[in-house]
C-alpha cells in the first residue's frame, strides 16, 4: 500500500477528488448571494461562464504544475522554484494571509445553518462557541492524516448532496411539467426577471468568484497523494466539472419552481427545500449546510497547514514548525494556524470576501507567472500534463482569471474593515510580506550561522 510522510497512508484519486471539491465548493451553499444580488437569470449566467473564464485555466494551471512538481507545499515550491526564494516566499505569505480570512467564513456558514436548526442554539455567544468547535473537531480529524480527511469528504460529499438531488429533480418537475402542462408559463419564465430589491451584480460577481477559487489548494499534499503525476489533473478537471454541475442545477431548479430571487440570503437554501418539496427536505438541506461548513474547514485545513510545514523544511520558520506525526502530519503547524483562524471569527462574511479576493488574487498571479517562467526556464522539464497551446497558451491561461480578480478589486472598492477601505487592509497585510521576509531569512542566518 502507498504511503506518504512517516508513512502515512497515500489519498487516492476519489478521495483527492472529494477534497478538492471541498475545497473549492461544499456544494450550492453560498449561492444564495449570488441570486439574490443578480436574480436567477444573471447567476446563471455569471455560474456558467465562470468555469469557462476562470476554474477551467486554473485548474489547467494546477495540473500541469502539481504533476510536474509533486512537493510538499504546492504552490509555494512552483513560484519558488520559477522565481526565487523571495517570491516564493511571497506566494506563502499571501496564501496564509488569506487563509486567516477565508477559513473565518465556513464556521460562520456552520453557525448560520445551525440556527436555522434551532435558533437558540446559537443566540449570544453560544454561536462563537459552536465556530470554536469547528475549528478544534477539524484538527483532531487532520491529525489523523490526509488520506483519512480524503476519504471522510467523499462520504461528507454524499450526504451533503442528497438533498439536493431531491430538491432539483422535483424542483424541475414541478417547474418543466407542472407550468407547461398546465400552460402557465408565468411561474416558469419569471426567473428571468432582476431582483426588485438588493440588485448588486458587482457584488454578485465578487461571491461567485469566491465560490469558484481554490483549484490550487490541493496541491499542497502532493507528496501525500498516490501517483500525483497522474491523479492531479484528473482530479482538478473532474472536480471543476463537479462544481459546476452541482450550482446550476439547483439554482435552475429553484427558479423554474418559480421562487422569487428576493427570497434568497444566506441560508434560504432551507425556505426553498421547504417551499418546494416540505418540511423534511428542510430539515436535511439545514444539516447539509452545517456539513458544508465543516467539510470545507477540513479540507482546507489539511491543505494549508502544509505550507508553514515547507516554509519550516525551508529554515524561513523555527524548525519546530516543521514537527510531525508519526501518521506525517505536520501538528505544530495544524495547532498553530487553528489558532488564527480562531481569531478570525466574528467578521462578516462581505467584508471577508473582500479581503480574500485581495491576497488571493496576488497569490494566484504569481502561480500563473511560475507557470509561465517553468516553461521558458525549464523547457525540458518533465510535464505528464501541459497546458495547451504552447508557451502562448500558458500565457492566455492567466488572462481571465486576472481580469476578474482585477473586476473583484473594483467591486470591494466601499468595503471597510477596522475603519480602512478593505481594499488598503489587504494591500497593507500584502506589502508586510517583503518585511516579514527579511526577519525570516535574518532568523535563518542566526540559526545557521
């Protein structure tokens, strides 16, 4: 049987699948801005395009790399390798920087769900409490390995769907055969209409991009991944595919069913399940979302916290960072940034995405550079996938995916945390980087020296 660090038992393709898919999505949850910013007919249009403009060269991009270099550390070792150590480094700090941000968001999507539950639940400040939970559940189970949080999204994926394959198909039903065999067509083509109220496509725009981003995440386990030369790419087109599929048709039931757009906030899967189907499609799309907030929080725990595990390899953290398990996970690492996200808790969920899509954006640029320097670097460089088109076509992959973050920028221009505009919070969190660099190669020297 394969294994991986300290001889940890290897993920396999469905697993690696399931994780992606975790990482990037945790199903239809967080669509509901989407639609209730831009109505039914525009989110489909903006879930449509998006895997077009942006997952489908992003997660080309992630193959080719993760397959050409399968290391600990993904991305972080790609820009460091095309471009330095000082950019690579950067690469680390924007990745960690916006993980601080964007793993506050999936024990709020928990909290929110659980209070749709019971209310009570969740009043005051047992809500901080139950986001608490998450963070701490999530590090017990990466503790035990990467194939073991592999293998628990592939059922975490099943039961998070279920009740949407219900939702959708009877959604669709009521929607295709109920309106036209009773030939009303108003019900059915009323999701075409813009929301009378809350209308905000830029806004709409900013949270699907947030819903699409992560393709590069995975890669940070390679060498805990079975053949990762050949499951990353598999893996990244399958789960692109996956992610896609599972937002549109359930949006595009629900507005067949003829619910109107205003109706949806964060959360209102659960109104919808009741409206079309009853109180106990209700019930299960409520636990589905907890599920979707504790399912992303463990992937992505399991991706991140191996970038400080490299950065430690590296001597650019104390070494004790570096520290594992016998099961080869890094558990200093792990205790360390659940202790940040911890302390991120209690934003709103607008203003994280502002930040997010700020480091995220830089981050990811730098990935599309690396792949573009690889390829004029290291020509001969062994490449089980390419992205097509030569070294033209690497250079168009990141086209899309820029403007749109340049887009995403423009959007959160009025967005304010700590009382600066989101947009110079993020930038200030990102020039820290150069600085933060020079205490950790000065640290570096004292060590060696």
């Amino acid at each position: 049987m394969a294994r991986g660090l300290g001889g940890s038992k290897k993920m396999r393709l469905l697993p690696l699948i399931a994780a992606t898919y975790f990482m990037v999505s945790g199903g239809p949850y967080g669509l509901e801005d989407i639609i209730g910013k831009a109505g039914y007919g525009r989110a489909l249009l903006l879930l449509a395009l998006m895997p077009l403009v942006w997952s489908l060269p992003t997660s080309l991009m992630v193959g080719e790399l993760a397959s050409a270099l399968p290391e600990e550390g993904g991305y972080y070792c790609w820009v460091r390798r095309a471009l330095g150590a000082f950019w690579g480094f950067q690469e680390a700090w924007l990745s960690m920087a916006a993980s601080v941000f964007d793993m506050a968001i999936y024990p709020v999507i928990f909290v929110t769900y659980l209070g749709r539950l019971e209310p009570a639940w969740t009043a005051g400040s047992r809500g901080t409490w139950w986001a608490l939970a998450v963070v701490v559940l999530c590090a017990a189970w990466n503790l035990r390995g990467a194939s073991a949080v592999g293998e628990g999204s592939v059922g975490l994926f099943c039961l998070l769907l279920s009740p949407f394959v219900v939702l959708t198909g009877v959604g669709l039903w009521k929607g295709l055969i109920g309106h036209y065999g009773q030939g009303n067509f108003e019900g059915s083509s009323s999701w075409l209409k813009a929301p009378a109220a809350g209308a905000d496509f830029a806004g709409a725009v900013s949270v699907t991009l947030w819903n699409y981003m992560g393709w590069d995440n995975a890669s940070t386990v390679a060498q805990e991944v079975q053949a990762p030369q050949r499951n990353y790419p598999r893996a990244m087109l399958t789960a692109a595919g996956l992610v896609a599929l599972t937002y549109l048709l359930p949006l595009a039931a629900v507005a067949l069913a003829g619910i109107p757009a205003e109706q949806f906030s964060t959360g209102a899967w659960a109104d919808a399940a009741r409206e079309v189907v009853g109180p106990w499609l209700a019930l299960c799309v409520v636990l589905g979302g907890t599920i979707n907030g504790f399912g992303m929080f463990n992937a992505l725990m399991m991706s991140y916290t191996r970038v400080p595990y490299a950065l430690a390899e590296e001597g650019l953290l104390p070494k004790v960072v570096g520290r594992r398990t016998q099961a080869g996970v890094p558990w200093v690492s792990v205790v360390l940034c659940s202790v940040a996200w911890a302390l991120a808790l209690g934003m709103s969920f607008e203003r994280l995405i502002s930040i997010d899509l700020v480091l995220y954006g830089g981050a990811l640029g730098l990935e599309f550079v690396a792949l573009v320097v690889l390829r004029v670097k290291e020509p001969d460089l062994v490449r089980p996938f390419r992205v097509p088109g030569g070294l033209w076509g690497a250079v168009g992959m990141g086209v899309g995916p820029m403007l749109l973050i340049g887009f995403a920028l423009w959007a959160a221009r009025d967005e304010r945390v700590a009382g600066l505009p989101a947009l110079e919070f993020a930038t200030l969190v990102a020039v820290a980087g150069p600085l933060v660099y020079l205490v950790a190669r000065w640290g570096q020297r004292g060590v060696c020296g």
